[in-house]
C-alpha cells in the first residue's frame, strides 16, 4: 500500500497518480478509452507536464495514447488514455 502514497519525487508522484486515475477509469469503465479532457479535470497540470507524465508512461509500455479525428467534418481531434491491461493474463496460458 505504501507505493501507492510514497514518491521518490515530485514526478514519481504524478506519474503514479495518472496511473491511479486510469485504473479507477477501468476498474469503472472497463477497457474504453478516458478522454484527456477528463483527466484534466482530475489532474489540472500544466501541457508540459502531462506531455513528460504520458511520454514516461508510453515508454515504460504502462498506458497506450491515442488521438482520432472528431466524427464530424472540421472537428477537433480528442485524446483519450488507457492503462495497458496486465501481462500476466496472456503470460500464464
């Protein structure tokens, strides 16, 4: 429980708390994608820092990121996270 709360730094702590929030979107919304606006909200860094989070966090192969085209014609394109699901599930069979 303790490497939940204890941060080697400042950006341990956030890299673990994004990690904290999209578990909770999955424990709730199963594998569907958290719009980036969402997590925002949750975690009101500045861009910078969210960009160095997620780019950490797609290099340690712990999220997935994606951006797609907003479904109508000249719309904003949205951002949306993922944790990756654990390894172990396919590594046991």
């Amino acid at each position: 429980m303790a490497r939940h709360y204890a941060s080697e730094s400042e950006f341990d702590g956030k890299r673990k708390r994004l990690l904290d929030v999209l578990d909770q979107w999955r424990r709730q919304h199963g594998d569907e994608w958290m719009p980036f606006w969402r997590i925002n909200r949750k975690l009101p860094w500045s861009s910078r820092e969210h960009e160095e989070v997620r780019d950490t966090l797609l290099q340690q192969r712990l999220i997935e990121f994606e951006v797609t085209q907003a479904g109508r014609k000249g719309g904003r394109p949205t951002a949306g996270y993922r944790i990756k699901p654990p390894v172990s599930d396919e590594a046991g069979e």
